[in-house]
C-alpha cells in the first residue's frame, strides 16, 4: 500500500509500506493492504511503520529507525485509507 505523511511543515514520507498501525482516538487499529476504506481521528502516541523506508535525510530526524520498524510520534492527527492509499494529516 502506498503511505503519505503531512506534517504542517512538510511532506515527512511518501512510498509503499507493508504495515500501519496507529494510536487511534477510540484504540489502537492497524491497516494492511486492501484494508477497508476508513477515516479516524487519531491521539497522541506513535504510529508504526513495517516496510523498507526510504526517509529524505531532511525529515529523518521526525522518525525512530530500527531494523523491524519505523515509528513517529505524533500529537494528534487525521488518517484515510481507500484503494489501498493511505493520508496520514499530523500535528
């Protein structure tokens, strides 16, 4: 699934992703590929990434790198899937 992340500041990540998992308002859920379509808000806390990453050096300090994951904290923000194409709005 192909994932995009905006920030107020900047486009933080756009490519694919085999993965999501989000600290939704209502409880944690998590999108694989040809999930349902689906909007939620989201709290704070960290979104998780599986997939290989290719993160621009200008934004890679908003991320936290491991060999099995990538995460980002977020303060709150909106998220839609459809056609196996995620938006990911964070403050």
């Amino acid at each position: 699934m192909y994932l995009e992340i905006i920030s107020p500041g900047a486009i933080l990540y756009k490519g694919e992703v085999k993965s999501i998992s989000f600290p939704g308002s209502y409880g944690d859920f998590q999108v694989l590929d040809n999930h349902a379509p689906i909007v939620s808000t989201l709290k704070k806390g960290k979104v998780i990434i599986q997939g290989k990453l290719t993160i621009d050096k200008e934004v890679k300090s908003h991320f936290d790198i491991s060999d099995k994951e990538t995460s980002l904290e977020i303060n709150s923000g909106t998220v839609e899937m459809s056609n196996n194409n995620v938006t990911l709005l964070i403050d």
